[in-house]
C-alpha cells in the first residue's frame, strides 16, 4: 500500500472501531465536515454532536448561515466554548456564500483562504469532504506519531516541521487511502493512544511502537499544565456572554454585574468580549450580541 509501516494495521482496527459520527456519514455534506471540524477544535465529541445537530438543522448551507447575524451564530454556540468559534464561521459561511456560489470549494489552497480556515481544517475538509491526499496534524494525529515513530509520550507543545514532514511522509499513495487513513489515526489517538491513560495493550501497532518498545518513559520536557477554569477570565467571559444568549433583547449593564463579582476581573472580561466581536455596546449603555 505504501511504505507507512503502520497502515494495514490501523486501517483495520478503524474499520472495526470507527465512532458513527454523522459527519462520517456516506453522503455528508462538506459544510456540515467543516462545521464538525471548527466545532471538534478543543472541544470534546460528545459535546459536539447536539451543538452540530442543532446548527445543522438551523442552518444547513453556508447560504442559510449567512443570511443571520452574527449573533444568532454566537447564540447558537451556546455553552460550547472559545465562542469566537462561532464568529469565524459565520465569516467564512459569509465568504463561501458571497465569493463560492454557496458552494464549500473543493481546492486545499481556496479552503486556506477561508476567515477562520487554518492549515490543519483545510486539510482535514479537502481530506474527508473531497478524498484528497493531505497530512492531517491534530492533537491526537500527533501524540500518536510521536509515540510510535519517536518514542516520546507527548508531541512538542508547538508543531515543528519535523512532525509535518513525518506525516508527510506516511501518507499512503492513493488519495482516498490516504484520506481514510488520516480519520484512522485520528481515531486511534482519540479512543486508545489517549494523552492520559493509554490503552496500549489493545492498540493495533504496540508492537511496532517506539515508545512501548523503550518501556513507555515518563515525558521529560517541559511541565505539562492541565487548564483551568474556574475563577478565569475566560469563566467570567462566559458568565457575561450567556446573559446576553438568554436575552431577545439588549442587555442593562447591571444585569451583567450580577453575574460576577470581581469587577475588574469583570470589566477586564466584558473588554475583550467587545474587542473580539462578541459583544457589541449600544450608545443607550446597555450590551448586545453582534449584529
């Protein structure tokens, strides 16, 4: 099939394990693998999928997206997280609308393009949409790769060149091969080569990983930090932004002291709603979601 030495192998255990996940369907529209895509970014399946099954049915075209506000879009995403998300979809749905004929295109340099469309999603969208042949690098892809090929437990914090040009070089040759084998691994990283608790004795490559073959070493780099969340800014940024969710109409700004207390961690957070776009501050005083 091609010189990966780990293809076979996972290729099977994908076709005997693969999650049924509507965006894996046969027949799923691009749009709705981009929106998995945007949405699967640091954020768990299982909280994806009511969030896509909702906006799917909301909003099943980038057309029908754009023709609502932005802010239906923030208050779409609900409780989903990092909620500019939601903003940079609605700008790309914008642009597929007004510069594609509505149509996701096809071409991994066009989807580069896209406001909110980084390496990584295009090459996911041109891989599983379109069945092209491209490197696919998420969290999981990469802990994999470092764990059988390198023999470290975890990927550096940053993506180096080296790690592109490993994946590179593993892609199977035929376009849909290397497309499917991209999810593979994807899902391998997903459900057993996990960061915390890896199950190496049902992974189908253990016997050709670098890091089980030296005894799994403890990772020695740099400490890894889990992230928090409570108290946050990022916390109080929610609290603010789900008051204005809630509401039909805009928002007196002591509604929204009433939801934290800290005020200049407050004041500091509402600052940034409206700096990123969440957020906009009518000449009355009171706040609303973009229009």
């Amino acid at each position: 099939m091609s010189d990966n030495p780990y293809s076979t192998a996972v290729l099977a255990w994908y076709e005997a394990n693969a999650r049924d996940l509507p965006w894996r369907a046969p027949g799923a529209s691009p749009w709705s693998i981009l929106v998995s895509e945007i949405m699967l970014q640091q954020t768990p399946v299982v909280r994806v999928l009511p969030a896509w099954r909702a906006w799917m049915e909301r909003w099943p075209t980038p057309a029908h997206l754009a023709e609502d506000s932005p802010g239906e879009a923030v208050r779409m995403w609900n409780r989903l997280g990092y909620p500019r998300r939601a903003l940079r979809l609605h700008a790309c749905a914008t642009a597929i609308t007004g510069e594609h004929g509505g149509v996701v295109p096809d071409d991994h340099a066009t989807l580069l393009s896209l406001p909110g469309v980084g390496a990584y999603t295009a090459a996911a969208v041109a891989s599983f949409a379109f069945g092209q042949r491209h490197a696919i690098l998420d969290t999981n892809v990469r802990r994999v790769l470092a764990r059988a090929e390198t023999g470290v437990e975890y990927p550096p914090k940053t993506q180096t060149k080296a790690e592109v040009t490993l994946a590179e070089s593993l892609l199977p040759p035929e376009p849909s091969v290397a497309a499917r084998w991209g999810v593979a691994v994807m899902e391998l990283g997903a459900l057993v080569c996990t960061a915390r608790s890896p199950a190496c004795a049902d992974c189908p490559i253990a016997v050709q990983c670098a890091w089980t073959a030296a005894g799994r070493p403890a990772y020695s780099g740099p400490p890894r930090r889990g992230q928090t969340y409570a108290g946050t800014d990022r916390q109080a940024r929610g609290r603010l932004l789900a008051v204005l969710r809630d509401s039909a109409e805009p928002v007196a700004k002591p509604a929204l002291d009433a939801v934290w207390d800290d005020g200049v961690q407050r004041e500091r957070a509402l600052d940034g709603l409206v700096a990123d776009g969440l957020v906009d501050p009518l000449e009355d005083g009171r706040y609303a979601l973009p229009s």
